[in-house]
C-alpha cells in the first residue's frame, strides 16, 4: 500500500476545474446507447468511439481521470496502436476501472439489488495496477420504493463498498465508493433525501468498519433530486440545498473529494445542478463532475458511427467538458452553452 501514491491520485482526481469521464458503461448499456443513435454495438466501433473521447485535443483542461471498463483497459488508440491507459497518462488523464460485476436481485428482498464482484478481485486489482489504473469504481444501487431501501439492502451494499475499497487501497488504487440512489418513481425530494442521508450514514460507518482510509476515498454521489415521475419537480438551488446539507451531515471532511453522478438528468440539468452546489458556502470537500450521458450524449449524436463526423463529436464533448469544469468552480452561466448552439 503506497500511501503517497494514494494521496498523489486522489489529490489529482478532485484539482480545481476537473472531473471525471465514466466511460465504463458495460456492452448492454453500451449497445442501449449506440442503438439510440443507428450504430451496431460490436468491438471495433466501441473502440473508435473511445478512441474519439479521448483524443479530443485539450480535454485534459477539464477531465483528470477516465473509468474504463475491462475491453477498453486492454484497447489500444486507433491511429498511433498505443494502450488507452498509456496515451492518456502522456496526456495528464489518470486512467481509472470499473471493478464490479454488475448488480442482482438480493435475495429475501424483492425489488432491491446488491452489487457483486468480490471474488477475484485483489487479483484481478493487480492486474489493473499493472496495465496502469491508479483508481477504481464499484456502483451500487439503492431503490426507493414501498418499504425501500430496507436496512438489509443498505447493509448489504455498504458493506460490499467497504470491502471493494479496502482491497482497492491494499493495491495502492484509490476507490470511488459509488452508493447511486436511483431517480425512478414518484417520491418527492424530502424522501430522496431520508434515503440518500440512510444510505451514506450506512456506508460511511462500514467503511470506518474495515479500517479503509477516508482521506485516500472519493465518493460518487447521487443528487438529492424528486422522482422522474414526481409531479412536483425542483429547481437547481433546491436540489443544491438538500444533497449538500446531506452531504455535510454524512460524508466526513476527510475526503479528498465528491464527485456526482448525472444519473438520467439532462446533459444542461446535470451542469446547472453542479453550479449551484459550487456556490455553496463551507464546503469540506470539492465538488466536481464524474459524468456519463451528461459528458457523452452530445458527442454521441453527433458522431452516429461515421469518420466524417469525429470532428464535430469531439467539438460537443470539449464544449460538454467545459461547461462542467465551470460549473465545479461555480462559473456556468446557461447563456455559455446558448451562445455555442
């Protein structure tokens, strides 16, 4: 366990204006996605899509770490044959790998899911410390619902997270704790903020429970945001005010940083949100962007699976990019992005 190596990573991962790209989307959610825009899901046009991403030239301004998945770890660039974990360390971007097998039913509770993987992974966390990923992402999923999320499926996941992490920081990789609160249903934003308040009071104590580092651990937020299907929705300084006073009563001062999942906001939501919790007074920790779909759709439609269009695609992402590293520094204004249209 290299503690200055952890200190070093997690440091970088949170540096003032930058934020994450998850780009570890699995070949399911990956083919749901390409589907959207016309192009088959297969090897070499996941890799190109990649290979877009992340050759944009001056992403590095705004993005410090990428999340990889296992194909795109072991994926060479297209133009120059060189490992994606190796360009993009030239570049100044950690490469970063998504360690989870994915999320299933948890038994004796129906409608709840815990996150497995455990099995294997110090071996396979040696792997990817050899092939160059400096840190790791381990999603679980919590439901909000009848009865939901249950003290057994909070229990459950924190203390998978709390395990993952320990055997990430055991390999000098620095964990991403990714507890997401889910957006679907109805329930308003006050039950949001009771389930996301529970379910970061569960994971914090587990992680205290395994002896993990806190100052070598960065969360993965969800926001405090209303259902998708809730009648009454909020606005970008209500949402701010409820997921950072839950982050001040949950989240210790000693993490380097907190990082927010989009998690099916819109691409323009998803930066004002961040903007707002930016502006924020006494904030412990910096907040910054860890983004999906709110980084890539933009690219996405505008490549559609065509070498004609890279330039344009890699033109959304860098303007995406540094909208949200604005937003961390509570400098977005929403006329920057009407201006680009």
């Amino acid at each position: 366990m290299d503690m200055n190596l952890l200190s070093k990573t997690a440091a970088a991962m949170v540096a003032k204006g930058k934020g994450l790209l998850a780009a570890d989307e699995s070949a399911g959610t990956c083919e749901k996605r390409f589907s959207s825009v016309g192009v088959e899901c297969n090897e070499p046009n996941r890799r190109a899509y990649r290979d877009l991403l992340f050759t944009t030239n001056g992403i590095e301004e705004f993005v410090s770490g990428v999340i990889l998945f296992d194909e795109t770890l072991r994926q060479n660039t297209v133009a120059g044959n060189q490992p994606f974990a190796e360009y993009l360390q030239k570049k100044g971007i950690i490469p970063g790998i998504k360690v989870d097998k994915g999320v299933h039913e948890l038994a004796l509770s129906p409608g709840e899911k815990v996150t497995e993987g455990l099995d294997g992974l110090r071996d396979r966390l040696a792997e990817y410390f050899r092939l160059g990923a400096r840190f790791a992402k381990w999603r679980a999923v919590i439901t909000i619902g009848e009865g939901m999320p249950s003290h057994s499926c909070l229990y459950a996941n924190a203390h998978a997270l709390a395990r993952y992490s320990a055997l990430c920081q055991e390999a000098s990789i620095v964990p991403i704790v990714e507890p997401e609160v889910l957006l679907d249903g109805n329930h308003t934003i006050e039950r949001c903020y009771e389930a996301s308040e529970a379910t970061l009071s569960a994971l914090f104590a587990a992680l205290r429970a395994y002896n993990v580092s806190l100052e070598h651990t960065i969360l993965k937020a969800s926001m405090v945001l209303p259902g998708r299907d809730c009648l009454k929705q909020a606005g970008a300084g209500q949402v701010a005010e409820y997921t950072v006073r839950c982050l001040k009563r949950t989240v210790p001062a000693a993490l380097p940083g907190v990082v927010f999942l989009s998690g099916g906001q819109s691409d323009v939501n998803a930066t004002a949100h961040l903007n707002a919790m930016a502006s924020m007074p006494n904030l412990p920790w910096p907040l910054t962007f860890s983004y999906s779909r709110a980084l890539q759709n933009p690219a996405l439609n505008a490549w559609r699976g065509s070498r004609d269009n890279v330039a344009a695609a890699q033109q959304a992402f860098y303007h995406r990019a540094r909208m949200n590293s604005l937003a961390s520094q509570n400098k977005y204004r929403p006329d920057l992005d009407k201006q680009a249209a």
